[in-house]
C-alpha cells in the first residue's frame, strides 16, 4: 500500500508538459511562406495569425511562438488580430508573438521588426482570453496611434 501511495506522489508530482510549436515571421523572406523555418517565414504577423489559428487546448496543449523579426530592416505593415472566433486558448495554452531581434539595448531600431499599422489602426488586438506579446515594436503614424 506504502509503494502504491508513493508511486502516485510521484506520478503526479511529474509535471505535464505541453507542445512548444514555433512559427517564423520575417518580413524579408523570400521562401514558401509557410512559418516553417526562418528561410520559409510568413511575412506578415496578421499572415501568420490568420494561417495558423487553431485550438491550442486540443490533444493535451500547446504553447505556439511566432518568432518575429525582420532580417533587412523591412518593416510590418499589417496590424496582426488574435480573433477569438479562430483561437482557442487557457491559462497554459496560448500564441507567444515574440520579437527575437529587438533591440539588445532597449532603444527604438527600425532596423529590427517593427509592426507599423495603417492610419488609426491598433498595431495589435488580440480578442481571445489568453495570449503573450514580449519585445515587439510597433507604431502609429503622425494621424495614429498603435496599441497592443
């Protein structure tokens, strides 16, 4: 009975990890634009969203990174939706847009992936429960504002 109880401990006690899947954007690829590989990246942001939305909860979760950044300086001239009519998220399992170039120094580059919407359009709305923007850059014009 002692063993039975501490292998349940112990199986419990090991967490359950989920699937980390990762999706590239670059903005100067030249290749298939499927999110594949930095050489296939989509090359929009709202591209990649809009391809790539799912229901992450499904068969045990997953985490989905879309690695952003802009390899000759282009910038992102779409803003980028997270619809919660195509996403399905919780607490665990969500889309991570990540800026993997940004600046080191902390200090505006528009060398680096920036997101610049049209005229008094957000950079980036997200309308589902659960998601995660780290180092992105993004922009208004002089008549606009950005927000994410």
């Amino acid at each position: 009975m002692k063993r039975l109880l501490l292998l349940l401990v112990i199986l419990f006690a090991i967490p359950v990890w989920s699937a980390q899947i990762e999706v590239y954007v670059d903005t100067d690829a030249a290749g298939t634009q499927t999110g594949t590989s930095w050489t296939n990246a989509y090359i929009s942001l709202s591209q990649a969203l809009q391809h790539e939305e799912t229901d992450l909860t499904d068969a045990g979760g997953d985490t989905m990174f879309f690695n952003c950044r802009a390899s000759a300086g282009t910038d992102d001239p779409n803003a980028a939706i997270i619809d919660a009519a195509g996403w399905i998220t919780n607490a665990t399992c969500y889309p991570v847009i990540l800026g993997v170039d940004f600046p080191t120094n902390g200090v505006w580059d528009t060398s680096k992936y920036v997101i610049v919407p049209p005229v008094n359009t957000a950079a980036i709305t997200i309308g589902e429960n659960f998601a995660r923007v780290i180092n992105i850059q993004a922009t208004g014009s002089s008549t606009g504002t950005a927000s994410a």
